[in-house]
C-alpha cells in the first residue's frame, strides 16, 4: 500500500515547491514516489522544467509525475461506469453516449481526482503518492468524500425503505427489475448488489484516511498572521474528516516560539529559500514526511466513560455546533459536518453533555 501526502495552506506558501522537493526526497532515499499535480496551470511544470502528461513519466530515478486532467479522467472513467451498467442491466442505457463527448461538471474535478489516485495506490506501482492540489477546503473536501456519500447513502436509503411511498411499490420491484432489468432486487435488498460495492469501496476509502501510515497532510505556512490563521483552520478542518496533519512546515522563514505555540503539539520545520533549480537546500531541511505517528487522533471513543472526544484545533467554542439524529452525532466545525456513528454501546443514547477545552470536544453520553 502506498503513503498518500497532501499539503494544506494559504495559496502562495510555496505548497506546490514543498511538494516537489518532498517527491525528490523520498524518491532519493530509493521510494517509488508519484508525484500527481491537479492544477491544470503552468506552475508545476514550470518548477520541474518539464511538462506534465495526463500519464505518468518518468522524471528521475524512482519519481513518475502526472498532471491530472479533468476531461481525460472522465473519459476513462466513463467506460468504467458503462462495464458496471452492462454487468447489472440487461439492456444498458449509456451504451450509445461516449467519454469524449462529456463536459465536466463544477465539483466533478475532485471526484476524478480521487478515484485516479485510488487506481494508482491500488496499482502496486508506488511507494508514496504526493498529491499537489488545491490545498484547502476543496482538497478536504476530496478526502472526506467516502465519509459523505457513506452517509447520503445510509441515510437516504433509510428514508427510502422506511417511506409509505416505498412500502406500496415494493412489492412490484421484484418482477419489474427481475423482467426489465434482469436484476433480482426486492423491497428487503433494494440496489443490494451495486448498492454494496459502493459502500465497501467507501469504507475502503473511509479507513484510508484515517490511517496516518496510509494518507496523511502536512500544512505549509509563512510567518504572516493571515497564512498562519489559515493553516490552523485547515489543521481543525482536517480532523473533520479524519485525515491526521503530520507537521507544520514553515516557508522561507524562521521558526519562533510564536510559531510554535500556534500549532502545539505539532512539530514545526523551518525551510530555508534557496536560488531556482537548486533543491537541495529544501530537500535537506524536509523531515521525514512518513513519520506521522504520535500525533493525537482526531477522534477518541472511551466507551467504559461514556465518552467521545475530539480533536479540533484552530476552532473555539462559538465555532463548534453540536447535533445528535438517532444512532448518530453530528458535528458542525467551520466549513465541515461530520458524522459520527456511535458504537452500539452508546447508540440510542442522548447526549447528556458537551465540554471544548483546549482543542478538544468531549461529548458525554
């Protein structure tokens, strides 16, 4: 399995040099790096002195780069969705429409962009793959993709199967579907089939992210108030969606106890500027981005306390909204939901009380 990094920060913190020089690094101590760049711009391949395909190629030994392109990606992608209405209909409907003649819709990007990067971990080709994207609440937003539509499909298929609507067509469902559609499903396993891969390869992805020896971000910064305010709220944002931030890496700028304090418990590396073309001088000061472990987990179930906890740093408490719908807790940070589902032994259980104090939220049950 390969290590997924990303870098989160303000937009011109020299995330996407951070993320060159991180390739280079790794790839020097003998990783099998790809480093996937989604900016459609000149920048990446400017700073590589290459220029980017939407496969990869070589760059140097142990480093392929791919520039990802939304249109490219949905056209390959689309084959794919006609295989999987083939193997589930008798008589596929998209048969006649192609790729190519697709446009790609707002907030399609992300989506293409994290299914490429699931083929490529799946490949068994890479060691590491560093995504160059946006790095902000669209790149966390992609991470916490899987949670979300883990969630929608839940919860709608819950609302479905337990509507009056749903209770008067079932019984019709099985000889429609079993006639037209040449599918066995019934009232009791509506979409059963595809309905479960989707979920599992959610889960899949759901548990990726959340392990930090499989994705993890790093936040990039300057010494300026707006790009550290920026970072700390991307670093609350990330637990949201369970991705664990590794460190802090300071651009071209001196670390100081100010600093320091900012992103308690988070170690933070200063990077020096170094002239065009010369990594080295960056490459050298990195850390080694692979070693994320220690860090505190964005969330904590304590069932013999009755309690969940979690990690939200960059937020206070006018920020944080709490609200609990049956099996499930939600929680309202910035610009991010999560939901959390409880174990069976709070399940059901109301939520008795909620503390935030020193980045933390304890809910009591």
């Amino acid at each position: 399995m390969a290590l997924i990094l990303t870098f989160l920060g303000k937009g011109g913190t020299g995330r996407t040099t951070v993320a060159i020089a991180a390739a280079k690094q790794l790839a020097s101590k003998g990783a099998r790096v790809l480093l996937a760049g989604q900016d459609p711009g000149p920048t990446l391949g400017l700073l590589l002195g290459a220029s980017p395909s939407p496969d990869p190629q070589e760059l140097e030994q142990n480093l392929q780069v791919v520039q990802f392109q939304s249109a490219v990606l949905l056209e390959r992608s689309w084959e794919e969705v006609k295989k999987l209405e083939a193997q589930y209909l008798r008589t596929p409907l998209l048969k006649n429409v192609y790729g190519q003649e697709l446009g790609v819709l707002p907030g399609m990007d992300s989506a293409l962009a994290l299914n490429a990067i699931r083929e490529y971990e799946a490949s068994g080709k890479y060691d590491v793959i560093i995504y160059d994207g946006s790095g902000d609440q669209t790149t966390l937003r992609m991470l916490g993709m899987p949670e979300i539509l883990s969630w929608y499909i839940r919860r709608f298929r819950k609302v479905v199967e337990d509507s009056d609507l749903w209770r008067t067509v079932s019984p019709f469902i099985q000889p429609i579907s079993s006639a037209v559609l040449n599918v066995s499903w019934s009232g009791d396993n509506f979409a059963q089939q595809p309905t479960n891969e989707v979920n599992n390869l959610l889960e899949r992805g759901r548990a990726a992210v959340a392990d930090p020896n499989r994705v993890a971000a790093y936040l990039v910064t300057t010494s300026a108030p707006t790009a550290v305010s920026t970072a700390q709220y991307f670093w609350g944002s990330a637990q949201q969606v369970g991705l664990t931030v590794g460190g802090v890496l300071l651009n071209q700028e001196s670390v100081t106890e100010a600093i320091s304090e900012n992103f308690t418990p988070l170690a933070v590396s200063s990077l020096p500027s170094s002239p065009p073309g010369d990594w080295q001088p960056l490459i050298d000061a990195l850390p080694d981005l692979r070693q994320v472990s220690g860090l505190p987990k964005p969330i904590e179930i304590d069932i013999p306390g009755r309690q969940v906890r979690l990690f939200l740093p960059g937020f206070d408490k006018k920020q944080v909204k709490l609200t609990q719908y049956g099996p499930e807790v939600t929680i309202e940070a910035g610009d991010q939901r999560r939901n959390i589902s409880l174990p069976p032994q709070l399940s059901g259980q109301p939520v008795k009380g909620a503390k935030f104090q020193n980045s933390y939220l304890a809910i009591s049950f």
